[in-house]
C-alpha cells in the first residue's frame, strides 16, 4: 500500500481542486458539540478531532427522501431521465461508515438485482477515510470489524500526525487524487508508518466498551433466545425507530406514487423503520409482526444473524454506537449483547 504525507495547510487547497471533479463533502459543526456531513465550502475549516457526525453519511446515498422517478403521460406514459448527478468525495469519512458503505453496495448491488440509484452514488464516490484517534463512550467498533482503520474499502485512509496526515492509498481512484496533485503530497517516512500503528495500538486499547458479538449471533442464529426475552426487550422499546435511521447499515425503505401537477406523476422512496407496525403490513390489513417484540426480534436478527454474515460478508454492525446514544430503551447494540449475556444462559 502507498503511503504519503498531505499537510493539514493543505487540505483546503486539495478539497478545493477536487471540487471541479466532485459534490465535495466534509464534517461541520452544528450546535455546540455536534457534527454533520455538509457540502463543503471553499475555504471552511475542517474539523480533525471530533468523535463522528451524528447522522451517518450513508444519508447522502440512500436519501431520507427523494424521486426515484417521474411519468409523463397516462394514455402512453413515459419515463423522464433522471438528471445526472456529480459523484461525492466525502472527507473525514469513520472507518465505521466506510465499512458501512461497502455494506450497503452488497446488500443494494450484489443479491441478484442491483438499485442503481444508491450502489452508482458508492461506487463512483471518492471516499477519504480519517482514522480515529479518540473513540467516544458509545463506540465499539474494535469488537465488530468496523476500525478504528482500515486494510481495505477506502480510497484514502488519513491518519493524524499532528502538522500533517498519513496518506494510505487504497484505490485506483485513490490513486488518481494524489497523483493529479503531485505538489500538495510528500513520500511518507518509516517513523510516519510506526506512528500510525502505534496510534493504533494505544486506540483499541481505549476503547470504553466491549460486546459480547460472537455469544450473541450464536444464541440468534440457533434460535437460543426464549420469546419471553423478547417481550422484555419490547416492553423497554419505544417504537421510535431512532436506532434505524441512525444507524449506517439500515437499509429499510419504501415507496409511492404520487401526482407530480398535470398529466405527470412521480415515485417516491423514503426511509422508513422495520420496528414501526405499518413497516409489514398488507394490503389485505393482515401483519405478519403485529407485535413490537416480533419486530425487536426480527431488527436483531438482521443485524447479528450469521445467515447475513453468509450473505453480506460481515454482519450488519459496524461498532459505531449511535444506536447506543440515540436508544431510550437501552437497546443499543452493545447493552443488547450484555443483556443476552446476563439472562440467556
């Protein structure tokens, strides 16, 4: 793997050069202590110490809300081409979303059919992974493949030195960002590379939590969780849905067709929440999970089943721990695993 050195001073110059190429998008702060994914402004100061943005940036390829498509005409209708989109460059992308992203290419692109509307947005994307220094109370992705680095499914891996970042080249993509750019990148030192695995080091030695993973997706996998834990969890759920629309794997959606004016029409996709009721209801009214516990259940096994590590390549967490701070119920992942630990024996 390539490495080399990118100065801090010249991370705007480099955003700024990749701007004519691509829909530039870096961290900004909102609020006192928040961070989000934003298009990038010429000249906006990057954030380097922050723990991760509060909504993944998988919103940006699998939007809240957006047309899939318009229908001009009834008699003989016809579909309208969508406009061309730029492809995103994302900096200061968590090695826990950059492993969600391949995730989501998998499950959108490689199981027999192909959304091209989200897997096109990931793969043409320029994603510049920054490796954390500081994992946060909630985080745990040293426990599930998620980071806190990577050894593959970046384009750029960025790690802090301090006055510069190490540069790991981890595509052709990647590749061809530095080299378009010869004068904004140094070779990188062996003391560059001892560095950054001493920081790795001393990283997944910091880590506040650790799960309880591969008990959990064994008990899931083998059905060795009586209903009556189900019902416990579904007491303490809210139904709120907050622990999937934050999460970075989530990829539960769904759509309608609207009039858009006169003579047109247009279809919708929105994200939606496998723990809300209507999620699975029929047309004919009947829900095959009526029950707020067969839903709980029905999230968990999507997440920690082996059948999706068989499937996906991983299992769909990544260590993040939004779902940790965002869970009312302290259903997050992690307190999940514990509570498996504590009352499945």
């Amino acid at each position: 793997m390539d490495r080399l050195t990118l100065r801090k001073s010249d991370v705007q110059p480099f955003l700024d050069s990749l701007s004519g190429d691509y829909r530039v998008c870096a961290p900004r702060q909102i609020g006192s202590s928040d961070f989000v994914f934003d298009d990038y402004q010429s000249g906006q100061e990057i954030p380097f110490d922050f723990v991760n943005t509060l909504i993944p940036p998988k919103n940006l390829f699998l939007q809240a809300r957006e047309t899939l498509f318009s229908i001009q005409g009834t008699t003989q209708p016809r579909i309208l081409e969508r406009a061309p989109e730029k492809p995103m460059a994302l900096f200061g992308l968590r090695s826990c979303d950059a492993s969600a992203l391949v995730f989501l290419e998998r499950f959108f692109g490689e199981r027999g059919f192909e959304d091209e509307t989200v897997t096109t947005r990931i793969r043409h994307s320029l994603r510049m992974v920054l490796a954390c220094h500081t994992p946060g109370p909630s985080c745990f992705c040293v426990c599930c493949d998620g980071g806190p680095s990577l050894i593959s499914g970046f384009d750029l891996q960025l790690t802090d030195l301090g006055e510069k970042l190490l540069v790991e080249v981890g595509s052709e993509r990647g590749r061809a960002a530095v080299d378009q750019r010869p004068a904004l990148f140094a070779p990188a030192s062996e003391a560059d590379h001892a560095e950054k695995l001493r920081q790795v080091s001393a990283v997944d030695q910091s880590f506040e939590r650790r799960s309880y993973i591969s008990e959990g997706m064994k008990r899931i996998s083998l059905a060795r969780i009586p209903d009556s834990f189900w019902d416990n969890c579904a007491a303490d759920c809210q139904g709120c849905g907050g622990c999937c629309f934050v999460c970075p794997t989530c990829s539960c959606f769904s759509v309608s067709d609207q009039p858009d004016g006169q003579d047109y029409w247009r279809r919708d996709r929105w994200r939606d929440a496998c723990l809300y009721e209507g999620f699975t209801r029929e047309a004919s009214g009947h829900n095959p999970r009526s029950r707020r516990a067969e839903r709980v259940k029905r999230r968990f096994f999507h997440k920690l089943s082996y059948q999706y590590v068989e499937t996906m390549g991983r299992h769909g967490c990544v260590g993040c721990g939004r779902c940790v701070t965002t869970c009312m119920g302290k259903l997050g992942i992690p307190d999940f695993l514990a509570r498996v630990h504590d009352e499945c024996k």
